[in-house]
C-alpha cells in the first residue's frame, strides 16, 4: 500500500510507462461467462459491439 506522495510519484512513474494510451487496442484475455460454464474471450467481440469492463467487489 502507498502511504506517502513521494512513494505514490515513484510508483506511478514507473508504471506509467507500461499502462495502456488511449486509442489502444485491449490485450485479449478469456474469462467464464456469468454461470461459470462457457470462456469466452474479448476478441470474440472486437470489431462487433462496445464491451464494458467492471471491476468490483460484490461481496
């Protein structure tokens, strides 16, 4: 965890550098569907429709 700003510049410095620009294509990846049977992969959408991403806690 950063706790301080300087410890928070470093970090983002260095990460920086590997994040994703705008206008990036997404690195594919595959993932279960919701009832945990099918994978399904992002690149079965690209080019077909806009795919939302959320990233969350339901506990």
């Amino acid at each position: 965890m950063i706790t301080d700003r300087k410890s928070a510049t470093t970090w983002q410095k260095k990460y920086d550098l590997q994040a994703p620009k705008v206008g990036d294509t997404a690195p594919d990846f595959s993932l279960c569907d919701a009832n945990g049977r099918n994978s399904v992969r992002l690149s079965d959408y690209r080019q077909k429709m806009p795919v939302a991403l959320i990233f969350g806690s339901f506990t």
